[in-house]
C-alpha cells in the first residue's frame, strides 16, 4: 500500500472529506493529487496529515498495510526489555494497550508476561490480582499455534489456589491439567520408553506395543506376536518413528529366540542393529 494509498484509507475510516482533512493546511485538490500518489507531502504536511489521521508519520511512511503490525514492530524491543528485566506487569499492558487484535506472537508474550506478573502477586499473597492475571494468561494462550500447553497448566493450578485458597482442588479440573501436563512434557513418550503399561495412551501404537510386552511377561507368546507382527505391518505409516521400529525389533527377536526360531530372531537382529547404525551416522 502507498503512502496516498494509506491516507486515503484512514480518511474514508474515519469519515472524513478531502476537504475536512485538508484544512487550512493544504488545498482539497493537493491532498488528492497525494492520495492519487501524483504528489508528495512535505515533512510538515505528513507531520499535519499523521496528526489529523492519528497515526505516526512513521506508520505513513512504513511500507506495511497493518497498523497493527506496525506498532507491535515498534513496541517489540520494549516489550522484551520489560519482560528480561522482570517487569511482567508493565510489559503485559504495553502488550495490551497495542491497537488491533493480537496476533500469535503478541498473544504469547502476554500469556508469559500474565504469568509472571501473576506468580509475583500469589508469592506476595495478593491472591485476587494473583487470580487477574491467571485468568489473562489463559485468555491469551488459547490463541497462538506454538505450543502453550505447559503454561496453561501452570495458569490453571495458580489459578485454581487463587480462586479458593481453602479448598483448590473441588472446582479444580485435574484431569485436563494431566492431560496438559503430559502433552506439555512429551508424557505419553517417557511413558512409553519406561514401559508404563497402565498409561492411559492415545497414541494406539504405543498402547497396543504396550499390550505385547505384558503378554511377553506373562510368557503368551504366540499372543504378544500376533500383536508384534501386526505392528510391524504399520511400520510405514506417518506416525510410526525410527525409535518406536528399534524397541519393536528388539522385542520380536527377544520373542522368536524364546520360541527357538532363529532364523527369524537373526533377521530382527541384524534389523535392530542396522537401525542403531542409522541413528549413529
């Protein structure tokens, strides 16, 4: 968008004439040759136009057609500086008083900010600005498209104390905190490598992988290769990853060895081990 592009554009916003915006300043006619982008204003003539508009000059100028683009690129260095130095509360209302709709990086600095300014306040005891902030926090986070899973659980257990210090836990959703916690930490994988068979898995591969190591334990066998060999047969599916195919080799050769094909446990083996090769180069 032009620099009369602009103009034109903020003066049809707010419902003004050529005429009305020109002035004294400059004729009705000069201010259409600007808008038209046959002319250029002067410095004091963008200095009039900016102030009348009630944009910056600097947004006239700047080749972006979003102001709210605009004052978030500007704000941004004070709103790191802010958020380093510690001063959560300061930097969330600069974040704040910005003109538009956040957009995804906007909305997680407020959501940080909240929850530092928030922290402050519930170790000081102010549970009710503590509770403000909590609930902004969340508000915020829901927003962006990175990952904000670990901060919202914290925003929600924060929030929850904050709300009834004597009895937290009874509106307190502590599944979805669970649930928030352990997509947050990657959960369902460190379940998985520990073998934890009682985890409540989404991920059907983990979960049925799972299955086959209890029946192993349980020496069934034939059972927990059925459900091997099944696996095996998804191993090009999206999801299926390097590591989930080694731990699988190595059970269906520990499997076939104990049920004295040996044929079959050599081919897991040398599969197991060209994949630990791979993960080596």
């Amino acid at each position: 968008m032009t620099l009369g592009e602009k103009i034109k554009a903020l003066r049809r916003e707010r419902g003004l004439t050529q005429a009305r915006l020109a002035g004294d300043r400059i004729t009705p006619n000069m201010l259409c040759e600007i808008e038209k982008g046959k002319a250029s204003p002067s410095l004091d003539t963008l200095r009039y136009l900016a102030e009348e508009l009630g944009v910056p000059a600097a947004y006239l100028l700047d080749e972006g057609e979003d102001p709210s683009g605009f004052y978030k690129r500007r704000a941004l260095p004070e709103i790191k500086k802010l958020y380093l130095a510690g001063r959560y509360g300061e930097c969330f209302h600069l974040c704040e008083s910005l003109p538009g709709a956040p957009d995804d990086e906007l909305s997680l600095w407020m959501a940080y900010a909240a929850m530092g300014e928030g922290k402050r306040a519930f170790q000081r005891g102010n549970l009710e600005t503590a509770l403000v902030y909590f609930n902004e926090a969340l508000a915020a986070a829901k927003t962006p498209l990175l990952p904000t899973e670990a901060l919202r659980a914290s925003a929600a257990l924060y929030a929850a104390i904050a709300a009834n210090v004597g009895a937290p836990r009874r509106d307190f959703n502590e599944e979805e905190y669970r649930a928030l916690v352990t997509a947050a930490g990657d959960g369902e994988l460190h379940a998985y490598m520990t073998d934890n068979a009682a985890f409540p898995y989404k991920n059907e591969l983990y979960a049925l992988h799972q299955r086959a190591k209890l029946l192993l334990r349980e020496r069934k066998r034939k059972e927990a290769l059925s459900i091997l060999v099944s696996l095996e047969e998804r191993k090009n599916e999206p999801e299926v990853s390097a590591y989930f195919l080694f731990r699988l080799y190595s059970d269906m050769e520990v499997c076939y060895r104990e049920e004295q094909d040996y044929e079959r446990a050599y081919k897991y083996a040398t599969k197991r081990m060209n994949l630990l090769s791979a993960f080596q180069s």
